[in-house]
C-alpha cells in the first residue's frame, strides 16, 4: 500500500511569498544564472560594459564642464605655423 504524502498548513506569511514566477524572470533565469559558467561570462560581460559606459559618461561630463580649458580645446591657440 502505497503511503499518502501528509501537507501541513503553510502559515500566513509564507503564502503571500508563494506566487507564480513571471515568465521573464524564467527566461534571465535559465538563460544567464542557470549554470556556472553562464553566470561567470554574464557577471563579466555586464562588468565589462558597465565600465565602459561609465567611462564614457564620466569622459563626457569631464569634456562638458571643462570645455575651453583642456589641451585639446586651446591647442589651435598655440599651434606654430611653419
């Protein structure tokens, strides 16, 4: 005879924790996190891409407030004519 499996009531606050997962979290989730070395090149990837845009922005901000007093601005100033 086969034994029957016994569910105790959840409490309260556990049920409203038990939702169905949404179809996109699913997806980012057996896409990118699944396995380890997903995970690892999608860690790096976004890293990597993250600096860049960072880098980028910060150059851009960097150029905007200092505009007329950088090298690259006031070179044609100074340049010798031959």
């Amino acid at each position: 005879m086969a034994s029957k499996a016994v569910s105790t009531p959840l409490p309260a606050w556990l049920k409203g924790r038990l939702q169905p997962e949404p179809a996109a979290s699913r997806f980012i989730y057996n896409t990118f996190f699944k396995y380890s070395p997903t995970y690892m090149t999608t860690v790096m990837l976004t890293a990597t891409f993250a600096g860049l845009a960072f880098d980028n922005v910060m150059n851009g901000l960097w150029d905007m407030n200092n505009r007329g007093k950088q090298w690259k601005d006031i070179k044609n100033n100074y340049a010798e004519e031959d």
